[in-house]
C-alpha cells in the first residue's frame, strides 16, 4: 500500500473524483478521516469496514462513512476491479435523517440496490459536481467532464461549493428515497424497517430543523413519545451514535455554515448554533474539523487560484 492510500484530505476540503480500480487497491486510515466519505459503484465490487461494520458494494449501492472513525476500503479480489465516484466532504445537517435508516455501524452507511432507474440522474450529478468544482464566475463553463473526472477536483469554498453540495445532495435524495423498491435491496441496509425508525427519523428532523435549540435526550425523547432510555437505546441501535452526540454535530455544521456565509464573530456564531460559551463551541469545532473556527473561516477565504494538494479518495 502507497503513501497516497494513506492520505488524509483536510477536514475543510471538499473533494470529488472518479475511479476505475484493478484488485489490489486499497486505502486505510486507522485515525479515520475528518471529513465524510461518498462512493457510489457504478461497475465491479468493492469492500468496506468503518469500526465494526463491514460490507459489501457492487452497482447501485451507495456508501457514506462518517468522519473520525478507523476505516479500510478495496477492490474486492473475485470482482476484479471496482469503478466508483468519491466525494469527501461535511454534511449538512438536514442529511442525518436520511441516512439514518441505512446505518450499519461505526458512523457508516450502506444505501443498497438503488433502481436503474435513477443510475443515470445519479451519474450526472456526478458529472456535474466534477465541473462545478471548477467553476468561477469569470469561467462559468467548465471543461469536458469525463475528461476532467479524471483528476480529482478540489473544491475550497465560496459559490463552488455550493454546487458541489447541491450535487452531492440530488444524490443522496435520489439513492436514499428509491433503494430498495425494486426488491434487490431488501434486508441489506439493516435497520429501517425496524420498529423505532420512523421515531428516530423524526428526532433526527427535529435536530436539523433546530440545531441551537436547548434539545436534551429527555425533550427529545418527549417529541417522539418514548422513555428516555427507550429513545436513547433505539437511537443509538439505528444511527451509530448517541442522542446528544448527533445534537452536537448538527450545532458544529450549522455553525460552519454561518462561518462560511456570514460576518458574525466567533461568539454570535457560537450562541446561535447553540453553545452556551466560544469556548465549549472551538473546543467542539475543532474536534469535528480538525481546526479552530476561525482557522476554518480564514481557509475556505483563501483564493480559488493557489495550487490545490495532492489527494486520494
């Protein structure tokens, strides 16, 4: 295994790309990564393991791994090859809820046996996530988009951005609404037809609708009419994590959302995301990013034009 499958893309990165991999690739990262991780097979079969999940991809299955927990994926050996888009990216808050009945573990996800029928739509978002992330506006038309598939396109922040997420978001919309309605899918995304999904489903809109207000296991576990150690238990069963863990990543993300689009200071920032000091707010930040907020905020300020770094999906 090479030096560049052992890459980590900074947390504030927004990466995307393509590849077209022959049995013996692979990456590893024992510490995780500080973003989150997309793939969608097109083609082959690949094999995947986040904490104590592990599983397999082939055509039409969608894997999103969460940030900050072990991970390995790789060809699997019988299938020869594995052709895949990746983006590396941080969710917005709003994509918890759906994902969440498709969660197998260890912040992982597995979105299996999207229908054919949407492959297509799927691929063009990727196709146009890959353009936009070139995109300027004294450029507004990128260049040839398979061509430019081929090296993976790094996006820092401003209008970019944007669009890239859009495009990120039409596919996790497309996946996570069709899987499994054409029958393939059944029983491998464990966990969403399990009794309390619809509940956490709700708790989790709840959180994104409002990161910053004062959710506590107990309101929440109130608004979808469970006892807190009952909504406690089935949360974690379903999402991997801990009621007030997702609140705290869902007040982290709207307030890098504010930093990205906003001049508030540190400390606005901080109370309407939802934390009662900047101090609790950069300590929780810099966990989820990797780096203080202010450090984020000057980052995704740099220029479009300096040389971007090498990475790896």
């Amino acid at each position: 295994m090479t030096a560049e499958d052992l890459s980590v893309p900074a947390a504030e990165l927004m990466i995307v790309g393509h590849y077209d991999k022959e049995a013996g690739y692979g990456t590893r990262r024992a510490g995780g990564s500080p973003s989150w991780l997309l793939m969608w097979t097109e083609a082959g079969e690949g094999l995947v393991e986040q904490g104590g999940a592990a599983f397999r991809v082939g055509a039409g299955d969608l894997a999103v791994l969460g940030s900050g927990v072990a991970q390995r994926y790789r060809v699997r050996p019988e299938a020869g090859r594995w052709r895949f888009w990746w983006v590396h990216f941080q969710p917005r808050a709003s994509w918890a809820a759906w994902l969440a009945p498709f969660a197998k573990g260890g912040g992982s996800h597995l979105v299996a046996g999207v229908p054919g029928a949407v492959h297509e739509r799927i691929g063009q978002a990727f196709l146009r996530a890959v353009r936009d992330a070139r995109w300027t506006p004294h450029a507004p038309h990128g260049g040839e988009p398979m061509e430019a598939a081929r090296v993976p396109a790094v996006v820092v922040g401003g209008a970019a951005r944007e669009l890239v997420m859009g495009a990120v978001e039409e596919v996790l919309v497309l996946a996570t609404a069709t899987a499994g309605r054409d029958g393939r899918g059944e029983g491998r995304g464990e966990g969403r037809r399990e009794e309390g999904d619809e509940r956490v489903r709700r708790a989790l809109a709840i959180i994104a609708a409002e990161p910053g207000a004062p959710h506590s296991v107990a309101t929440l576990a109130r608004a979808v009419a469970l006892s807190p150690s009952r909504f406690a238990h089935l949360f974690a069963a379903v999402t991997g994590q801990t009621p007030m863990r997702a609140v705290r990543r869902a007040r982290v993300r709207h307030a890098a959302s504010l930093l990205e689009v906003t001049d508030l200071d540190v400390g606005q920032v901080a109370a309407a995301s939802g934390f009662v000091s900047p101090f609790h707010f950069s300590r929780a930040f810099r966990k989820e990013y990797g780096l203080p907020p202010r450090d984020y905020r000057a980052r995704l300020r740099v220029t479009a034009d300096e040389p971007a770094p090498p990475v790896s999906g």
